[in-house]
C-alpha cells in the first residue's frame, strides 16, 4: 500500500488540478457581481440519506482556495444523515467560498455515495469473516478520494495502483508464458530491483489454482468469477496457504453467498463505478 505521505500528496494534486480545471483564469461570474470585500457564510445541506463522506477532505479544498476561511462542524466523515442535517458552515470571503462550492459539491456527493454503498455491503457480511475490498475501478484522476470514501464506508482498500502490489491475472499468465512462468519471473523481478511487493495470482478454475498452489510466496489467490460450489473447493484447496479473494460481477444479491464459502476478501468495483451521487447543497445564509 502507498504511504501517508503518497496519499497525502494524491489528494493534493486532486485539489489543484480541480481548481485549475474549474476556475482557470477566474471566477468572472463572482468577480463581476461580488466586491473582494465582501464576507458571506454558508451551509452544507443534506439533501437524501446514507453516510457522509468528505467532510475532511471539504476543509483541505477550503484551505487552499483560502486558509483563512473557517470551519464549524457538526457532522464529522462516517456518520448517518437525513435531509436536513447541517454537516458544516463555512465563513470567510464570499468569493473565496463560490470560487470552492463546485469542487466541494462534486467531490463530497461522489465520496457520500461510495461510503453509503460501501457500508451497504459491511452490513451484508456481518456475522462473517470476509472483508470487502474495493479495485482500480475507480474515477481517473479521483481515485484517492474515492478509496478514502470506501474505509469511510466500513471497508478496506485493496492495492492504490500499478505500482504498489503485484497482481498476475490472466493477460498477465498468458502473455509470460503460463502461471508458473509469470510467478518464477515476478519474484526474480523483484529480487533483481530489491522490491517488497506482494503477490496476487489470479485463478480462472480449480486447475489453475492447484498450479499457484505449487509455487512459493504467494500472498493471496484471486478466485475469479467462480461459482459457489467451485468456491467453496477452492478455498478448501488453498486451506492456510495463503488469503483467498472473490472477484467477478458479485453484487448485492451474490455477495451474502460468497462470503460464506469462507473466502478472507470480496473486491467490487461495483463500490466504486456504480453509485449515485448523495445530493448535496451549500447554500448561502
């Protein structure tokens, strides 16, 4: 996994390249109408139900837009909400707080939505094992946010990117010549460039799967898109030899099943790439 710093400077660049994408040369709509003078304060307006998200990641876009801007919250990331509920007001300059009020919006409404559907699914697996991951599946250019939204929500992330896991699925194995091949090569790969990464293989049947099993250092089999019954096999196959993961179109209706077949993670994209956004509203007062 990346480091507090990494993730740290991801949200960073979300900020700034939002910011650069919105403004650009100026907020001419508050510029025109609003003296620079001018001190306003608004509201962040709860507009549906599910868990709140992004309400740390609110106050970094506030100060950076302007560090004197000032925060008042009521309803911290993670909590339940209902229309109505105030989350937070913000004070300070009028057009620093419009030049910021998309950028918030867009971002707390996506961040609210994949931290509802994430807890959605913690609550299916209660009384199991099993953790819910989430994938790469994410927003180009979001995806900090988005995996920040998805522990928000109750569940864990799975690897941030290409470069801080390894993940041998099937175009991986068949381009390197077969499982074993691509296992044997990964590990002298990261002997030869002094790299701890861990190692994920994907299985696409029983077969492949008693092939991964033959090899050392593995840290976790993914079990793609298997059904039940092969489910189960499998992960009385992999026993203690390494964690199992679940992978394939699993939803809400799958996922209760899934996890009862013993397997240690589900991952679904699903998390991340099918929500509708909370609505939202800053609303002046």
């Amino acid at each position: 996994m990346i480091s507090d710093a990494q993730f740290q400077n991801e949200l960073h660049l979300i900020i700034s390249n939002a910011i650069r994408e919105d403004v650009g040369a100026g907020d001419f709509s508050s510029l025109a109408c609003i003296p620079a003078s001018a001190i306003g304060k608004a509201k962040l307006l709860v507009k549906d139900e599910g868990i709140i998200a992004g309400v740390a990641f609110a106050k970094m876009i506030f100060e950076y837009v302007d560090v004197d801007l000032k925060i008042e919250t009521f309803i911290n990331d993670g909590a339940t909400v209902k229309p109505g509920d105030e989350v937070f007001h913000v004070s300070g300059s009028s057009q620093s707080i419009l030049k910021a009020e998309r950028l918030v919006l867009n971002s707390m409404q996506r961040m609210s939505a994949i931290a509802t559907k994430t807890q959605s699914y913690v609550k299916l697996l209660e009384g199991t094992s099993t953790k819910i991951l989430d994938t790469r599946k994410t927003t180009p250019g979001f995806r900090a946010c988005e995996k920040w939204a998805v522990t928000i929500g109750g569940g864990e992330n799975h690897r941030f990117a290409l470069y801080d896991m390894i993940m041998l699925k099937d175009n991986h194995n068949d381009f390197a010549g077969g499982i074993t091949a691509a296992i044997t090569k990964t590990k002298a790969y990261l002997k030869e460039n002094s790299l701890d990464l861990k190692i994920i293989v994907e299985a696409r049947n029983l077969n492949e799967i008693a092939e991964i099993l033959k090899n050392e250092d593995v840290y976790r089999i993914l079990i793609d898109n298997f059904n039940y019954e092969d489910t189960r096999k499998a992960v009385a196959l992999i026993g203690d030899k390494c964690l199992t993961e679940s992978s394939g179109n699993i939803n809400e209706t799958t996922i209760r099943n899934y996890a009862e077949c013993g397997v240690n993670y589900i991952s679904s994209g699903a998390l991340t790439h099918s929500v509708y956004n909370m609505d939202l509203s800053l609303k002046a007062f």
